[in-house]
C-alpha cells in the first residue's frame, strides 16, 4: 500500500475506534466474571443450594475460560481479531441468556460455561489487534491500559451488578448482559478490522519502515500449520523462561489476592470484611496505575521489555517479602501500602505477553500469547493448591488457622517470587526496533 502522511494519520485515528470497542468488550468481560460474586445469595435463595455448588458455579467459568486460550491464540493469528470476538463473545451472550432463563440450577451452570468459553476468546485476539494496529514501541503501553479498563471493570462492576439485582431481580440482570453483549457483538463486527489494509491503508510494518524502522532482526515470516505454530511455541528456548515467571509470578499474586489474602486478615487478626476489604482492594487500584505506568516504561524509557519484567518482578519479591515480614502486625496502614505496592508491581505482567509475541513471527504472535496465558491459570491454580496444603496442614486452632500457618504460607510464596525474579535475567529479548539514522 502507498504510504504518505494523510494514509497515516487516519490508521492511527481508526486505531482508537477499535481500541475502544474492544476495550469496552474486555470490561464487559469483567462485568461476567463478578456477576456470581454479586448474585450467589440470590442463587442459593432461589434454587436451595449451599456454598459448593456455588463453587462449582465459580469453576464453570474458569475451566472453561483456560481451554479456550490456545484455541483463541490460533483463531486471533488465522480467523482474525473480529470474526473471532464476534463469534465468542456472541457465545457468552447466549450463555448470559441461558443464565437469565433459569428455569433450573443446571441451566444456570450451563450458561456460565458458555459464559467463560465465550469470554475466554476475547483477550488473546485484541492483543492480536493492538500488534496489527500500533507501532512497536506502543504495544506494552497500549495493552497496559487494555488491562486497566478490565481491572476497573473488574473493579466497579460489584456495585452497578448489586443494585441491578436488589431492583430488577438476577434473571433480569443477565438478560440486560445478554443484549448489551448481542450489542456489542454488532459493533465489533461492523467496526473493527484485523489489519489496516483492509481499509485500503498501508498496515503498520509498512507505516514503521516508512518511519525508518530496522526490521532486521524481526523473526522471519513463514506460514506453519496450527500443529507446527503450536509446537514451535512450546518448544522455543525464549517460550519456557517467560512461561515460566509467568506461572510463578502470576500463581502467587492470585493465591495472595483472590484466595488466602481475606482468610489471613480475618484468622491472624480477626478482623472482618469491612475491616480488610480496602485493603485488598489496593491491590486492585496499584495494579490499574501500575498496568499503562510499566507500559509507556517499557516503550518510552527504557525501550526494553525485560528490564521492565527484571523490575517489577524484583519489586514484587521485595514487597511480598515486606508482607511475609508484616505477618501478624495490626498496621493498616503499612498493609495498605504494601498491597498497593504488590498491585503496582504486578503491573508488569502484561508486558510478558508483548515480550513472547515479539519473540516469534508475527504470524503466530496470537498463539505464543495464547500460550503464556495458559501458563498463567495453571500457575494461579497450582500454587492456590500448594499453598493451601501448606497452611491446610496447621490445622485450624480455634475454628482460624493460626498465625504459624500463614507465615510458612507466605515464606513459601516468597521463595517462589525470588526464584521467578531469577528468571527474569536469563529472558531473551527483542531489542525495539530503532531508527536507521540511529
């Protein structure tokens, strides 16, 4: 495509119009993810369950959610970014009708699978889109505010979702999801495009080259099969590092913050959700500040992902072993600052999915973040359960697990930060490219 200043300038207009959709479609996203946080009482109200079905009702999205990354990484490199979210996300909004219907429990479990499946197909491919519409050196900053909009989603969606269910009833809530999904399906399909040539504007490696941008040591083009993109992603040097950290990282900060985080200010000090929920809602807030902060960074300071990943990663070590240090002091204020700091660090993490796909050919580049992704779960989930044992193993003393049993806990994840801080050192990396002057 011939490339002048005017063609420029609208790719980089048009590029926020997508943004913003598929940013609007990741914090909707989010919106389904809480929703049975909101309304479990109401479940339990309307069908006469317990706590463990509940449980289920929270794996029925999870599960379903981690399957569908790979499968979302090969579509988003093949289908494209919108033919992909369309169809997926109109998946969770059939889901999110079934779970309005709820003529029975079993219906309700069933919607929230075609929920998470759906939803699990949704990230993965606007990452897709923001490699195929900014330049190299706003990848990480841009996916850093993708990633703050879904945290603020996940953030604020509790109290719209709860004042919806007091007024409309749980059925009604899920059919509004459903039609503001079905709505968004049509404004993705009918807005967004994969690449900018499909506007008859030159696409981004020809902007960059223009721009006088050094390709040279951008990995070689070369169509490959699903099987042979999978395989070259797993078996990459460059893949197990960072999958690695992932996996690590990534496992303590969700143990910390989505399971034992609540259990150990409520057991050690005996204070209630009132007491603590600020407190972990820090978490939230440094990593919404953090996620663009580490981004622009990466692409405009140190022009470099893995120092990027060597610092906050460093960071997070440090202050979770503040945390393990903390163990049993009644400082709120020290608490708040420690988890804010936790959250601010973590910020780093969606710079690893811009490291990875940099580091393969641009072809795959939606497989290989597809992949870490799946790292990431399996760690959160793994280490939830190592943890567990670990402070499980106490016994509770008192109907609490005793101060002893979250100290260990947390001794444990601390060992798991320095050695995934580590990692971070031996990373290879894709220098951002420079100009041709330079």
């Amino acid at each position: 495509m011939p490339v002048d200043s005017e063609s420029i300038k609208k790719v980089l207009r048009y590029r926020w119009i997508i943004f913003v959709i598929l940013g609007t479609a990741y914090f909707l996203g989010m919106f389904h993810r809480v929703s049975p946080g909101v309304m479990a009482k109401a479940f339990m109200d309307t069908f006469g369950i317990g706590a463990s079905e509940i449980g289920i009702l929270g794996g029925s999205y999870f599960y379903p959610y981690a399957l569908a990354q790979i499968p979302a990484g090969v579509l988003s490199d093949t289908w494209g970014t919108r033919k992909t979210i369309t169809a997926f996300l109109s998946v969770a909004g059939l889901g999110a009708l079934f779970t309005g219907i709820g003529a029975s429990w079993s219906m309700v479990v069933v919607g929230r699978v075609l929920i998470g499946f759906g939803v699990g197909f949704v990230y993965i491919p606007i990452l897709r889109s923001i490699f195929n519409w900014f330049r190299i050196g706003e990848r990480a900053t841009a996916n850093g505010i993708l990633v703050s909009v879904g945290n603020i989603g996940a953030l604020t969606a509790a109290g719209p979702l709860a004042i919806a269910n007091e007024s409309l009833g749980w059925h009604s809530v899920f059919y509004m999801l459903a039609g503001l999904t079905a709505l968004l399906c049509v404004f993705v399909y009918a807005i967004v495009r994969n690449q900018p040539d499909e506007m008859g504007w030159p696409n981004l490696r020809e902007i960059e080259e223009y721009e006088g941008k050094d390709f040279s040591d951008e990995p070689p083009l070369k169509r490959m099969s699903v099987r042979d993109s999978i395989v070259k992603v797993f078996k990459g040097k460059s893949f197990i590092l960072v999958a690695v950290w992932g996996f690590m990282s990534y496992g303590v900060f969700m143990t910390y913050q989505g399971l034992w985080g609540g259990a150990y200010f409520e057991d050690a000090l005996g204070w209630t959700r009132e007491d603590y929920g600020f407190l972990l809602s820090m978490i939230a807030i440094g990593m919404i500040l953090g996620c663009p902060f580490w981004g622009w960074i990466a692409d405009k300071v140190l022009r470099s992902r893995k120092r990027v990943l060597i610092i906050g990663t460093a960071g997070m070590a440090i202050v979770w072993s503040g945390l393990w240090g903390a163990i049993g002091s009644s400082n709120r204020i020290l608490y708040t600052g420690l988890n804010f700091l936790f959250g601010f660090f973590a910020g780093n993490f969606p710079n690893g999915f811009v490291q990875i796909a940099e580091l393969y050919p641009r072809e795959i580049a939606g497989t290989a973040s597809a992949c870490l992704n799946v790292f990431f779960f399996i760690g959160g989930a793994v280490t939830m359960q190592l943890v567990s044992s670990i402070i499980g193993s106490y016994g509770k003393v008192a109907g609490a697990y005793p101060v002893a049993a979250y100290s260990t806990g947390w001794l444990f994840m601390a060992l798991i930060m320095v050695t995934s801080s580590v990692c971070t050192f031996f990373m290879p990396e894709r220098k951002i490219a420079k100009t041709l002057a330079s």
